[in-house]
C-alpha cells in the first residue's frame, strides 16, 4: 500500500527523467498518506494512442468518474 500507476502514450523517458518522476510521485505519496517511502509502489505504462480510448478513457476515466479527483480538459 499505496500503489500508483501512471498511464500515458509512449514517449521515451531517460532514466533520469524516469528516476526523477518516480521520486517526486514516492514524496507525494507519502507526504499524503504519511507512510514510509519503502511500501510505495509505481508502475509506468505506456498505452499506445490508438489503444486509450479503449484501454484507459472508458473503463478508468468515464466508467471510474466517481473515484477521479482531476478530470482530463478535452
């Protein structure tokens, strides 16, 4: 417990650009919660764009809309 997982389309990220991105999450994530870095977990899955709609915009953001605290502006 907490686990995050952050979707997005494919772009190459370096590592360092990946390092930096799952440190700010991890500090979040326990700033919130107030539980130790150690039990965060984070996944980072691309989906391709053809694939969102189906993938992620309908069974995460339309049919999910109740559990979502920022909605996407399009």
């Amino acid at each position: 417990m907490p686990h995050v997982n952050i979707k997005y389309f494919p772009v190459p990220l370096s590592g360092e650009q990946e390092s930096a991105l799952v440190a700010t999450v991890t500090e979040a994530v326990q700033n919130a919660f107030g539980c130790d870095g150690g039990i965060v977990s984070i996944a980072l899955e691309p989906v391709p764009a053809e694939e969102w709609d189906l993938r992620v915009y309908q069974p995460e953001i339309v049919e999910r809309a109740h559990l979502l605290r920022k909605t996407p502006n399009y």
